[in-house]
C-alpha cells in the first residue's frame, strides 16, 4: 500500500503530537509542515529529525506538496476555511476540536465531505480512549434518566496563559473543551438534547469585552436526563475540584478518581486531561432497612495511553477509515451535534435565555 501523504498545519501542543503519530505510523509520510511562525515549524521539523519540507502558507503548501490528507491542528477560526479547500482540493482532512466556530460552518464541512467522497475525522480524542470508553459503557447500565456531572477547570499559567488567551479570540472554554464533554453526554443517553442554559463570567480585563473565561452549561435531554458542564482558564482559578467526572443512574453511579491527575499543579497540564487511573461503580441495591446490599466496584485504568498515544490512536482511526472505506457517519453528524450544543450553551451566557435545540 502506498503512504498517504499528509500536510500537517499548526505546530502547537496538539500539532507537535499528531506530527508524531503521522512520523510513526507506517501508512503515513508526512509532507509538509506549515505554520506561521519559522521557529514552530523549525521545532517541530527538529523533533522529528529535521528531513521535512516546510511552508509559512496554507495555500502554497497544499499546492506544492499535494497531500492525501491535511491535519488542521490550528486555532478554531481558521478550521472552516482550511477544511473547506483541503476537501475541494481532494483531500481527506483531520481537524482539532472544536470543528468550526458556528454550526453552519460545521455544517459545511461535513456536507462538502460528504459530496466529495471524503472522510472528516475530528479531535475529539475521548473517542479513542479505552478507559472514557469503559466510562460511556458504565454509564449505560445505570438506567435512565442520568445525571451527568463534568468540569474541567484550568489554573493557567506562563505559556498556557497566552495559549488560552489566543483560544479565546475564538472561543470560550465551554466551546474550546466543552465539546468532549457533550459529545461524551450524548454517547451515554442516547437521547436527543432538547435544551441548554448557561452562565459565565469575565474574570479579567486581558481578554475581550464580550468574552468570558469562566462558564457552566446545562443540557436538558428527551429522555429525562440532565448533565452540567463547568470550565474556565485563568491566573485566577482555584486548583480544588477542577476535575469532577461521574455520572448518576437509577441503579447507581460512575466515577473517574483519578487522584494524580485530579492533584494539585495538575489543571493546566495537557498530559493530565485525559488520565482517569480508576473508575469506581457505586450500587443502589438496598435491603429492606435501606442498607447497602452491594459493595463498589473499581475499574484500574492504570495501562492507558499517554496523550501522544492518543493522538496516534485518532490518526489510525483516520487511516483505517481512509484505507477501508469505513463509514463514519456517526463520528461526523456527532461533532456537529456537540458544537450545535455548546454553541447553544454560549448563546445562553450573552442572552440570559434557555436555548431550545
């Protein structure tokens, strides 16, 4: 089989990792690395022993090297733009998370992937996690309705203070992350969502007026189930409780303890985001003096991958899906789906109103 070519664009956090992957990965030769800045691409090029071409534009890449697949693993605004001539210039394309800034931008890519014949693979990498897998499966044996609880609060600093500041030019952090979290609600109910509310708060003058670096969404599903979302980046973020991942049935209740990850200096870290180290099931079952009649269950979660791991596991997702002519319908309407909600969730903060879906 010949090596799809892959132009990759952004050489930030997510960018370096899924550089790596297409590095590692037999089915994959990486043929261009584009980004802005020359010290980016000149890092990352370095990383991986420094024979790759490089370009500072977009448009000269994807003329010159001609690749089979383009990995936008740029800022949210530029997603739309970049998918959109990628997929016309016949590519397959990977895009980080979030997969546009506005639904119809979402919309449209999709719709031109699919009028293309081409796969859309988006970063929402808890898809290919085995341990948020077992969750999601846990999840379901709890009955209905379910109760979802789920944050991920950032004491940011130094370097990831610019990163998030930069993120929200485009996006707030419960569009940015928020993301994963739905689209993990919505695997667990396979429901329909039905409405959102939202709060937020601006917590500092060094992002813009109408932004806020603080949220909390509330999605309300057809099936009676509920599930809260809470995320804010800052100087100004408390370290205690920044990481709560359960979820709530009839028969009981599923919990992500992960306590190294869950620790103290660990908020801002990437690496931390995806830990979950242990799972612990809690049983409703009661005896008729309303005692306890089942013991906990733990789940060690201790074998998963790293986040460079994970990035790897999303590029042979892509690679299988291209190679096998994998249906990934469902992996497609969802990421729409997710940012149609935490779309929602925004237009909620700026109006006050409940937003029916």
């Amino acid at each position: 089989m010949e090596k799809l070519k892959v132009m990759i664009v952004g050489c930030g956090n997510m960018g370096t990792s899924h550089a790596k992957a297409y590095h590692n990965i037999e089915g994959y030769e990486l043929c261009a690395i584009v980004d802005k800045s020359e010290a980016n691409r000149e890092k990352v090029n370095k990383l991986l022993g420094g024979n790759y071409p490089l370009y500072e534009d977009f448009d000269d890449a994807l003329a010159k090297a001609k690749p089979d697949v383009v990995s936008i693993c740029t800022y949210p605004d530029s997603h739309e733009g970049f998918a959109i001539k990628a997929l016309e210039a016949g590519c397959h394309v990977f895009v980080e998370k979030p997969l546009a800034t506005t639904v119809k931008g979402a919309e449209n890519i999709i719709s031109t992937a699919r009028r293309l014949g081409k796969k859309v693979v988006v970063g929402y990498i808890l898809r290919q996690h085995p341990s948020w897998k077992k969750f999601i499966e846990l999840a379901k044996g709890l009955g209905k309705p379910l109760v979802m609880r789920m944050n991920l609060n950032q004491q940011s600093h130094g370097f990831m203070w610019n990163v998030h500041k930069n993120l929200m030019k485009g996006a707030s952090p419960i569009v940015d992350c928020g993301v994963h979290y739905v689209d993990v609600m919505c695997q667990m109910t396979g429901a329909k969502p039905v409405s959102v509310h939202a709060i937020g708060a601006r917590l500092t003058d060094q992002i813009a007026p109408d932004q806020y670096n603080y949220g909390q969404l509330q999605v309300t599903f057809d099936d009676g189930s509920v599930g809260w979302y809470e995320a804010g980046w800052g100087p100004m973020a408390s370290q205690k409780a920044f990481f709560v991942k359960d979820v709530w049935g009839p028969k009981g209740s599923a919990t992500i303890d992960a306590k190294n990850a869950g620790a103290e200096g660990k908020s801002d870290n990437v690496d931390s985001h995806t830990k979950t180290e242990q799972i612990r099931v809690h049983y409703a079952d009661q005896n008729s003096e309303n005692e306890f009649t089942r013991q906990d269950e733990w789940f060690s979660t201790e074998d998963e991958p790293d986040h460079d791991g994970l990035c790897q596991r999303e590029q042979e997702f892509l690679l299988d899906a291209i190679v096998n002519n994998k249906d990934i319908s469902e992996h497609m309407d969802a990421a729409v789906q997710s940012l149609r909600i935490v779309l929602a969730a925004d237009k909620s903060v700026k109006t006050g109103e409940v937003v029916k879906l």
